[in-house]
C-alpha cells in the first residue's frame, strides 16, 4: 500500500530536481536537462551535449568502457554515450522514477538502471566494476567526502571518474560577513551548502586521500554559468511563458549570473584516475 501512494505521489510532485526541459529548449522525451557548455552555440540541445563531450573527452571514454551515469536525468546523456562513444557497456543511476521507466522503455541497451541516491551505490547489485563514471551537472549538490565514498566502490582499479562541483576561489579570504551570508542563501537555494564548498587544496587533497591520481580541475564558469544566464535571458526576450517551471528557470539563470559575476564560487570540471 505505502508503495503505491509512493508511485501516486511521484507523479502528482515533480521531484525537487525535476526540470521542464521544454521550456529549456528540449522537447524531445529523452530530453538534455543540464546548464550546458555554450562555446559557439546559442541551441540549448547542442550546448547540453558539449557540456557532455568536454567531460567525456577528458576521462577519455571510448568503446572498452564499462560505465556508469550518475544522475542520468532523463536520458539524452545515455543515448549520448551510445551512439557517439560505443562503450561496452552503459549503466545508470538516478532519483526519478519516471525518468528511470521512460528509459528502461525507450533505451532497452541500457544494461542496468536503478532508482535511488548516488550517494549509496553500494545498494544497487551491478554486475561489474566500472571502467568510468560520469556525473554531469549533479554533484555539487552533495557533499564530496560523500560523494567520492560512494562512488569508489563501484570503481575498477585506474577507472576513471569526471564529474562537475564548485569550488570557491582565493578571493573568498576577502569577503565580509554580509558578502558569505548573501553566499551562503545563494546556494542553498540550489541545494548547495555553503560549508560544503571547498577550496581548490581541500578539493585535491580529498580526492588524494580517497585513492585519486591525476587530478585535474578545470574552471568552465564562463562557459557554464554565464553561458547559461545569458541564453535563458535571451530565450525571454523571445518567449513570455510564465508559470512554476518558468519562474525555477528563471531562478536557476539569475543565479548562474550572480555567481559568475560575483567570482567568489567557481564552476568546475573535475577528472580523476582511482589508483
């Protein structure tokens, strides 16, 4: 019975992470749902798969590949990966039940999907370790020392990890009280706890500690958050739909710009190798 009003609930509440990619600039069903890399693109489809393929690129995924995404969404990463990268195998993980069924349903190449928190793989019974594993655009919504535990134990020896975070930036040591708190409402109406944000040394330190060689970061702030701020601000000047999602959108663009703007608190691309 709790499972069935579970199943009821779900489709009545969207999930807090829940996006109408169509008023994004996706309306196909397996439809891109990331704040997009935009290098010579004003297409929200195109700039979502290049966000993508600069991660896919750096952990050099390719077609010996068992792997992993976390927090597929719904799913156009997962066709993604099949048809421009052919890896062995593609598994996935992510919060959505409706997101999960339209993928088991439409991408029937997908080895393994499961419902739940990427936080706690150890739940899931994949039949392998991976070769990669992909995050795109969902990590910095959880703490690292979190994150990087959970995702160590589905990891082959020299896998490959990519995924996105913040990262505050050296000018943090100079901000006043008022500038940390405005930071801290910022964030935490993206699901971001300010606390959790670390400096590029905690960053690398902690991936050290967690088994991780290789360790390279990439700041894609202008490519990311005012790419994606700008496109939005475009986009309303064409389209005057108004409504919850609209205005979540909206929301998310202002504070791509005020982060982006402000420098304190930079978008990141970080790959790694487990030892």
């Amino acid at each position: 019975m709790k499972k069935k009003v579970r199943a009821i609930l779900s489709r009545l509440i969207p999930h807090k992470y829940a996006i109408d990619a169509s008023n994004l600039g996706d309306d196909g069903e397996l439809a891109w749902t990331n704040l997009g890399f935009w290098k010579n693109t004003q297409n929200y489809r195109e700039a979502c798969s290049q966000l993508a393929d600069h991660l896919a690129q750096a952990v050099n995924l390719n077609s010996k590949d068992h792997l992993l995404d976390l927090g597929c969404g719904q799913g156009a990463s997962l066709l993604h990966w099949l048809q421009h990268y052919r890896p062995k195998s593609v598994s996935a993980v992510d919060l959505q039940v409706d997101c999960v069924h339209k993928i088991q349903k439409l991408i029937p190449e997908i080895s393994q999907i499961y419902t739940g928190s990427f936080l706690n793989l150890k739940q899931f019974e994949f039949k392998q370790h991976f070769d990669a594993v992909l995050c795109i655009d969902a990590a910095y919504h959880s703490h690292l020392n979190s994150f990087l535990d959970s995702v160590t134990l589905v990891l082959n020896s020299n896998a490959r990890l990519g995924f996105h975070y913040l990262m505050r930036a050296d000018s943090c040591q100079n901000m006043t009280v008022l500038q940390e708190q405005k930071h801290r409402y910022l964030l935490k109406a993206a699901d971001v706890v300010w606390d959790a944000v670390p400096t590029e040394r905690i960053l690398r330190n902690t991936l050290e500690q967690k088994g991780f060689v290789d360790i390279q970061i990439e700041d894609v702030s202008e490519q990311v958050l005012l790419g994606f701020s700008q496109y939005i601000q475009n986009q309303q000047g064409q389209n005057q739909s108004r409504g919850l999602a609209n205005f979540k959108i909206q929301m998310t663009a202002k504070l791509c710009q005020q982060l982006y703007q402000n420098g304190y608190v930079r978008y990141i691309q970080i790959t790694a190798i487990k030892k």
